[in-house]
C-alpha cells in the first residue's frame, strides 16, 4: 500500500481516499513520501476541531477560519505552493452539496499545481459525483516487521533491554498479527505489567486481547472449542479430509508445491454435526477460527455500511491468517442475494457479489468453512467448482454412527458404559440426528432427576420413543436434499463413500 501511495502521490493523483483507522501511522508514512519527493512538499492536516494546520506543529494549533468544510478546501485552493492536504474525517460532511462542489473544484484547479488531497477516515463514503476523480486505498495494518520494532520499543522500554529467544519472539509477533499499532504497543504492555516481562507464556495474554479487540468490530466472533474431532461421531469421510490437509498452510506444504486450500462447503439435515465439525477443525489445525454474522454486515443506517462492513471483516480475517473464516447457515445468510434490488436497493446483491469475487480470487490463507441445509435456497454461483475445494453431504447417521454418537454423549455424562445397551439403544433411534439423539439422553436425565434417582436404559428409549425427529415431520425436504447430493456432493460419511467408489 505505501509503495502505491508513493506512487499516486509522485504522479499528482488530485483526490486520495485512505480507509484507516490508524490515523498517526498514516500521517508517518504520507509525511515520508512528501520528504522523498524533490521539493519536499508541506504536508497539512485538517480536523473539525483545529482546522487547517501544519503537520508538526502544537496539538494547541489551531486555525480557526479553516474549521468548516468548504472553508478549508477553499483555503487549499488559494494555496500557490505544491502541497499535501489531508483531511481527517471528512466523511460526514462530504455528501453536502456545498463540501462536494468545493472538493470538484479544488480538482480542477489542481492541474499543474502538485497540491493533492487526501481524505483520511476509518468509513469509505465517496458521493456518486467523486466516484471518478478518487481512488480509494486501504491502509494495511503494520506486517511482522512493523510489529517488531514495536516489541523491541517495549521489550527497551525505561532504559532496561530485555532478550527474547528467535522462537518467544516470532510467537509472539505472530499473536499481534492483524492489530493496529497501538493496539500491539497496549497489548505488549499489558502482557509486561501482569507478568513483569515478556516471555513465550505471555503469548496467550496477547492472544486474549486479540480476541477482545476482534469481537469489538461487531460483525466477526473469536470461536473458542473445547471439543475435539474424535468428539464427533461418525462422518469418518470427512474427518480423513480434513486431516490430510492438516499441515495444508505450513511452508513445508507450499515448499511441496501445494496450494492452499480455499475452502469446503457441508449440506446436511439440521442437527448433524455439521457446525461442530467446523468447530473442532480449528483446534485440529491449530488455527484461529472467526465465524462471520451475516446478520450483523447488514446495515442500513448508511449507503455504503454494509459493504464497508463486509470489507473490514475480510481485511480482519486476512491480517490474522492462515485462520479458518467459519459461515454458518450459508443459505440464509445469501439466500436471494443475487435478486435483491427490488427489496434492499440492491444492497445484498452487492455483498454477494463483493464475496464471490473474494472468494475466486484470495490469495491470503484464509480457509471458508460453510455450512447449510437448504441447498435449494443456495445461489448457483455457489456451488461451482472453483469456489470450494469441496462440498459435502451429512446425511442421518448409521446404526453404527448413531452408536458412537451415544457412547460419546453417554461417555460425557457417566463412567459407566457397560450397563447400557448402545447397540439397542442405536437401533431404537433409527432417523434421528446426532443433535436429537443428545436430546433423548438430556432428557431422560431430567426424568430421573426428577424422580431423585440414576437413569436408566429403559428411560432413555422412553425418551427417544416419545421423540419425533425432524426426518419424519419434513420427510419431503430431507429425501430432495437425499436426491440432490447423491449425485453432486462427497458423502461424509465412510460406508457411503466406500460404498460409491465401489459402485464406480
């Protein structure tokens, strides 16, 4: 990003809009480029509350018949040296007919003048009339060296150096990854006061703070599973997927000439242990797992919100991999995304769009874990090769499946195994999901409790018996889900997978 600023600004580029939230970083690296160009262009900040003033000078600075909008770029304009003009949280001005005519204007009369204006805020807002004349850039959050010089600062801070081993030190630059600058300082400093040092047991204290900072942007969660792989039963299918490629995003898979996966899409009947097989990947792979609310992208409140949104996710997503991006519900969250513009002014075709185009194209290690259980409600363009390595089904589970299911849901509960019957136990739950079958067992505790006593066999079949699973009350929706994945999707499960490459 530095480079093509530099770039933009040697080229006189009239209007730059940098999307930041790291506003004293930004300032550094506009003021270096302005330094390297051969006259040394004078750099200006603009805020509502000082006006226009040279950078460097007094935070008391202030130039009081600057403070308006139109008054600053109009000062700009009458300005005959060449110069850089930022102006630090435009954005909600910049829809004023008077702020837009003057912005236009100031281009114009920039010609030959190597004056530029920068327009510097945490929002992407361009009005429909700038939509030509500016280019809009993203500040990149600081990379491994930045974050470096960072820990160093800390690590000499008061005057004392302090060593840290190659590894502590790579550990915890790589914890820091996808914060701001001052969030990094914040974080190292915290980590320092609560232990007195920085070491490699200081990593989970950076970690923590990461997960706090990730989770105040609103649209993306840090998933924490305590579960593991082995903790769901059956889809043994899926799972030999999902551990052959558990080393997919270490450099000695891309020394191999590996790519790195893009990403797997999972249908199935509600209730199968399609979220918690998303779940448990992360700590299989042992790479943080950010599940992303749609829900949450959609903002009205302003034009232009929610794909700003849906862009600060990505980027967030990205600074941080190789991590594991975790959609649930795919087919609610894009479900007639592709035809929105009668209901939304075509808002959710546009952040359809947006992560399509995001998905083909990643380069970052970014891997999407999708999942969904209406495959009729998904928009084509979804499902063609290219967007996920793989799609597979999670169908009902085996009388087999369904016994390891209660074993493991039994083994959670009690030690004592032997006095149940899983094998009748997994014959009697014939249809019922991996989520209905833990319910049965819930259940038929609560009976017992009730009754100030142990449950038994007889209580948990009572249970089961009393239940009617979702494969009988939507018989129409699982057998077209059945039909479609038969011939389109990889079965998750072994003896099906077995069973069709036997077929072929």
């Amino acid at each position: 990003m530095k480079e093509e600023l530099n770039v933009l600004i040697k080229a006189e580029y009239p209007l730059i809009y940098l999307v930041t939230h790291e506003e004293e970083r930004a300032e550094e690296a506009i003021y270096k480029v302005a330094q390297q160009t051969a006259e040394h262009r004078r750099m200006y900040i603009w805020t509502v509350t000082r006006g226009m003033v040279e950078y460097g000078q007094s935070k008391q600075t202030t130039q009081h018949n600057t403070v308006s909008p139109e008054a600053a770029i109009e000062w700009v304009v009458r300005q005959k040296e060449a110069g850089l003009y930022v102006f630090k949280d435009l954005h909600p001005f910049i829809d004023a007919p008077g702020t837009t005519r003057w912005l236009r204007d100031a281009i114009a009369s920039f010609k030959n003048t190597e004056k530029i204006i920068i327009l510097m805020s945490p929002v992407q807002q361009v009005p429909i009339e700038l939509e030509k004349e500016v280019v809009v850039l993203d500040f990149d959050l600081p990379n491994l060296g930045e974050l470096d010089q960072v820990l160093s600062d800390s690590l000499n801070k008061g005057g004392k150096t302090r060593r840290l081993t190659a590894e502590t030190r790579e550990k915890l630059l790589k914890a820091a990854l996808g914060l701001t600058r001052d969030e990094a300082e914040k974080v190292y400093r915290k980590a320092q006061v609560k232990v007195g040092r920085l070491t490699e047991s200081e990593v989970d204290i950076v970690l923590s703070e990461k997960k706090q900072l990730i989770r105040r942007n609103g649209i993306l969660d840090y998933i924490e599973e305590d579960e593991t792989i082995d903790g769901v039963g059956g889809l043994e299918e899926l799972k030999r997927w999902l551990k052959q490629r558990s080393d997919a995003f270490t450099e000695r898979a891309r020394e191999y000439g590996l790519p790195q996966p893009k990403g797997m899409l999972i249908l199935g009947v509600p209730g199968c242990g399609k979220s918690l097989i998303a779940k448990t990947t992360s700590r299989l792979w042992g790479l943080p797992l950010l599940r992303l609310d749609m829900g949450r992208v959609y903002d009205g409140s302003m034009v232009g919100r929610s794909e700003a949104n849906l862009r600060n996710a990505i980027k967030t997503a990205e600074s941080i991999s190789p991590a594991i991006l975790f959609i649930d519900e795919l087919d609610k969250a894009f479900a007639g995304g592709a035809g929105s513009g009668d209901s939304d002014g075509g808002t959710s075709s546009r952040i359809f769009g947006s992560f399509l185009t995001w998905m083909q194209e990643k380069t970052s290690p970014v891997f999407v874990m999708a999942t969904a259980n209406r495959v009729d409600r998904l928009p084509g363009e979804f499902l063609r090769k290219g967007r996920f390595d793989e799609i597979f089904f999670v169908d009902l589970p085996s009388l087999q499946e369904r016994a390891d299911i209660f074993k493991i849901h039994l083994g959670k509960r009690r030690d004592d195994l032997e006095r149940f019957d899983i094998e009748q136990l997994a014959k009697v739950a014939d249809g019922f999901s991996g989520a209905e079958i833990e319910q049965g067992v819930i259940a038929a505790m609560y009976e017992a409790f009730a009754q100030d006593r142990e449950f038994t066999q007889l209580d948990i079949i009572a249970a089961v018996k009393s239940t009617l699973p979702l494969s009988r009350t939507m018989t129409e929706q699982v057998t077209a889900l059945r039909d479609w994945a038969r011939q389109r999707a990889r079965p998750a499960s072994a003896s099906v997978a077995e069973y069709q490459r036997l077929e072929f």
